[in-house]
C-alpha cells in the first residue's frame, strides 16, 4: 500500500478543533434570557483548521542520571 502524502492542513492547536464557543453572560434580558456572547478562536479565525506550517510537533528528550532526585 503506497503511502499518501499528508494533508496540507491540520486541526487548530490553540482551539483544538473548536473554532468557536459560545458564552453565556451573567445578565439577563428584559424577557428573561440570558446573553450570549460567540467567541471566535484568533489563531484560526473560526475554521477550525490551521495551515500544515502553522503546526509543529516537538519532541522533547532528556536524561536523568541514576542516583538524583527530582
């Protein structure tokens, strides 16, 4: 099975896929109802998605000598 090239985008790091979020406020309007506010993630405007670029894996490795304490 050949293997197929990454995609060009990927899911949004700062907003994990969750582009936007609604807020309910503490007030209430004359009907009753309570505010709600959208609140849309800055790093990917609402998409959802950011471009293959934008996110990077890092890996982290390091070593510890036998005998220290943390």
């Amino acid at each position: 099975m050949p293997d197929r090239p990454a995609p060009n985008v990927r899911i949004c790091p700062t907003c994990d896929g969750f582009p936007v979020v609604a807020v309910t406020t503490g007030t209430r309007n004359p009907d009753g109802t309570r505010t709600t506010l959208p609140v849309v993630c800055p790093a990917c405007h609402g998409t959802g998605t950011a471009p293959r670029w934008l996110v990077t894996t890092t890996r982290v490795t390091s070593t510890v000598q036998a005998g220290a304490s943390c």
